[in-house]
C-alpha cells in the first residue's frame, strides 16, 4: 500500500472513491449486457450515451456541491439526497 500512502485515507474518502469505482464497474457491465443507442435526452440538448450523461452529471455534481459549500451555509446531509436525484435524472431521462 506504498503506492497510496500520499494521501490521508479517511472511511468517508475511501467510500466515495469505491462508489465512483462501483458505478463504474455497474456502468461497464450495463454497456456489455446491454449495449447504449446515442439519444437526445430532455435536460442535455445533444445526443449522448450513458456513460456520457454519468460524466455530465458527476462534473455538473461537483460544481453543485461546491456552490453549496461555498454559498449555501446548511448541512451538507441535504446535498446527498440532491446529488443521487439529480445524478439519476440525467443518466436515465438525460
């Protein structure tokens, strides 16, 4: 574990970071069960793959989550239900 030994590993970093890997791995084994048609979404005004809206919605997640941390002075509980609505919006209606 040398490799990672840079930076501090907390349960809460290690958890988002297995997350994003889990998604991945779900979205990698989706796409082979079940190969993606490009398709205009209703939020997105292009015509995109899933993987695409996931990386639309993980980028557009974090500029949203860091307006929140620096403008929104409330509990950051109430940004975990909003990142997984807002994340499975644009990944199933796009």
């Amino acid at each position: 574990m040398h490799w990672i030994s840079w930076m501090y590993w907390l349960l809460p970093t290690a958890l988002f970071f297995g997350g994003i890997a889990l998604l991945l791995v779900c979205m990698g084994i989706w796409e082979a069960v079940s190969p993606t048609n490009f398709r205009q979404g209703y939020i997105i005004p292009m015509k995109t793959t899933r993987g695409d809206r996931l990386f639309i919605s993980l980028l557009s997640m974090a500029y949203i989550t860091w307006l929140w941390v620096g403008v929104i002075p409330l509990t950051k509980l109430i940004l975990i239900p909003i990142a997984v609505v807002w994340i499975a919006t644009l990944v199933l209606i796009g």
